[in-house]
C-alpha cells in the first residue's frame, strides 16, 4: 500500500515525515548517512509536535531535498 506525506518535519537536523496510509499513519525519519526511511514509534511522534520543528513541503524540499529524487522514496506499507 502506498502512502502520501501528511506533515514535513525537521528532527534534529534529520529529515522526518508523517505519511498517510489510508488504513494507518506512519512516521518516518532519514537517519544521517541511510539510504532508507526507517519507522518511528507514536512517541517519536508525538515529540516531533512538541519539540521539532514542522515545516512546509517547500521548505522541506529546500532543506533537505526531493522524495523520491535526492532522497530515498517513502516506503510501501
């Protein structure tokens, strides 16, 4: 199942997304040096609200960089 990215988030100077899977929501976050997104627990989540910082697609885009293109795709469900 494939998902769409519901927020943008900056993690600790780590891209991060929260990925709308129909059924479920997901987040995900781009460690340094991976190649892959790995799955976070609610609680990471829930710490991106309080304390990360969200930002628009644009924005992420211009930090980080494209899904898809410059970093890895989002992962099938």
């Amino acid at each position: 199942m494939s998902g769409k990215v519901d927020t943008y988030w900056s993690w600790e100077t780590q891209p991060a997304v929260v990925v709308d899977y129909g059924e479920f929501f997901r987040g995900l976050l781009l460690e340094d040096g991976d190649d892959k997104w790995e799955s976070v627990t609610e609680r990471d989540v829930v710490d991106w609200f309080k304390e990360g910082q969200e930002l628009t697609k644009e924005k992420f885009e211009e930090v980080f960089g494209v899904i898809g293109s410059t970093l890895p795709p989002i992962p099938q469900a």
